[in-house]
C-alpha cells in the first residue's frame, strides 16, 4: 500500500483548469492509480495517485510522487513515450504548464517533419 497522499481538490482544479485554458474547452480529467519506481535503484514499483487525460492520439499523465511532488509524462504509444526532461516538480502548475508546452513544441516538430518527408 501506498503512503503517497492521493491529488486534493485544489491540485486537481489547477491541473482541470489549465488543460481546459490550453485546449479552449472542457477536457475530462480523470484520477487514475499508477505504478513506477520513484527512484532508479528502485526494483519495486509504487502505486502512486495520477492525473490522467487525452488529447487527438495524445496521452498525458501526472503522477504524484510524494507530497508535493510530481511526474509527468506523455505518450502515443508504448514506443512513443516522453518527458519534460525534468524528473521531479514541487509545484503542480509549474509541472502541468511545462508538460503542456513541452508537448505542443514536439507536436509541431512532428508536423514539420512529416511535411518534410510528404514533399521530399
């Protein structure tokens, strides 16, 4: 069992509120239970409370990692997973406006490059 405090109603708002800010309508955003090693030495996973939504072929997860304290992540497939590059967040708008831009930038380079490879 788990000893990391689940998401409380105002980080939950601030992560609603700011996906719902960059996609200029309402995106459901559901609390799910995830599990992955909170450090490298780790050989056991820990259950740990996320914060789950989707976007087009997009994935995007926040996991709390500790109390006041965040991961985050998004994906298009098993193959396709990414970070922000930085491994822990103390601030969870700081985590969720990051994760947002961080994906949009590489949404763009992917357009780009298949625009790249259609034309060339």
């Amino acid at each position: 069992m788990s000893t990391i405090p689940p998401f409380g109603k105002e980080e939950i708002k601030a992560v609603q509120d700011t996906v719902n800010e960059r996609y200029k309508r309402e995106v459901p955003v559901e609390e799910v239970t995830t599990e992955l090693r909170l450090t490298p030495e780790d050989r056991e996973l820990t259950e740990c409370p996320g914060l789950y939504w989707q976007e087009g072929d997009c994935h995007f997860i926040i996991t709390k990692t500790g109390a006041g304290e965040y991961h985050c992540q998004f994906f298009y497939s098993v193959r396709e997973q990414y970070g922000t590059g930085i491994p822990r967040y103390h601030d969870i708008v700081e985590c969720v406006t990051t994760l947002l831009r961080v994906q949009a930038d590489h949404e763009r380079d992917r357009r780009m490059q298949q625009e790249e490879q259609s034309s060339g």
